[in-house]
C-alpha cells in the first residue's frame, strides 16, 4: 500500500482490521509520532500504559511486547523496531503542555487537540484520550531517583516501528508538536498499513 503522510503538528484517524500491519516511519529522523488505538466495537476499550507496563515488566517496549487494552485484552503486537526507544509514560502534548514548558513560545494545541479532532467522528470526546504510545519518543529515567527527561528521538530517518492489529481498531496517530520531543524541530510522519 501506499506511504500515508501525516503533515508536520497535525494527525489522523483511521480503521485498522485485526490482523493488517501498521508501520510508523520517522521519515526525516527525531520525530515522534503519539499514538492510540481503541477498540473499534466498543470505543470504551481503549490503550493503556498501566496494563502494558505492568505485564511487559518494563518500560522500555520493543519488538515481540503486546500493547493492551484497559481491559487486559491484547490490542498490538509489536513485530518489528528498528528504534527500541519509545515512552508509554508521558500523556500527549497540549495547550496547557505548552503553557507549563514553553511559555514563552505559541501555544499549540499539540498531539491531544489534533487527537480529539481526528478521533470525533468515531465517538471519542476528549476526556476519554488516554495517555499514547509515543513512537520514537526518548525519555530516560535516572534509575535513582526516578526523574525523566525528554530528549532529542535516537530515530533516525527511515526507522520505523510495526505493529500488528490483534483485534479490529480505531487508530490515532500524530507527527507531535512539542519543541523538545522533536529535537527542536516539526517533520512529518508516514505510515502505511499492509
């Protein structure tokens, strides 16, 4: 199939069948992509990073790890990384992200906004966006005293994550608007299902 493009700061929804693979490619490099996935008969099952965290028994999700649901129902499949460093931690960016880091730049209604307007049509209000996985995203924790930082994505252009459906989705997926995620910079996001 072909390339989607998901413009720089912006983002999209779209079905996925269970069993089709969805792969995210950082085109240009250190550009993170949020991305949810609810279940597509019942939009109450949503992603959840405390029940993937829980039962990988680790943060740092890779190649063979599940992404599952908040009903413990297995939603993803990760089947292929070519980056090993991505954050199940951290919610989407929003208005109120850039009030708090950024405020002396523009707000950007960020990776929540462009998520609750791409996922309206399918019955999601705002309320109900969990916390993403963040493709690419690269926040280290100091085994000591737990503090995180967000640095520049290790991605770099042409690496790609790909997962598989393990049951009928509605998908959320951004090319994030956050100034430090990105390393500074916006590029777009591509992906392609198969």
């Amino acid at each position: 199939m072909n390339m989607m493009v998901i413009p720089e700061r912006s983002g999209t929804a779209f079905r996925l069948s269970a069993g089709k693979m969805l792969t995210v490619v950082d085109p240009k490099g250190e550009q993170v992509a949020d991305l949810l996935a609810f279940n597509a008969d019942d939009m109450d099952e949503a992603i959840s990073s405390g029940r993937t965290l829980d039962y990988a028994e680790t943060i740092r999700l890779t190649t063979g790890h599940r992404l599952y649901s908040n009903r413990s129902n297995a939603m993803l499949e990760i089947v292929e990384d070519t980056v090993g460093m991505h954050d199940f931690l951290l919610t989407p960016c929003s208005v109120d992200t850039f009030h708090h880091f950024y405020p002396g730049q523009p707000p950007h209604r960020g990776c929540f906004g462009n998520l609750a307007e791409a996922l309206a049509p399918y019955g999601i209000e705002p309320d109900r966006i969990p916390v993403a996985f963040n493709c690419f995203m690269n926040v280290p924790i100091d085994g000591e005293t737990g503090k995180l930082r967000v640095l520049p994505p290790i991605s770099k252009a042409g690496d790609h994550i790909t997962l598989r459906a393990e049951m009928d989705l509605v998908i959320g997926l951004t090319a994030c608007s956050a100034p430090d995620s990105n390393g500074g910079s916006f590029k777009p996001i591509h992906y392609r299902i198969e």
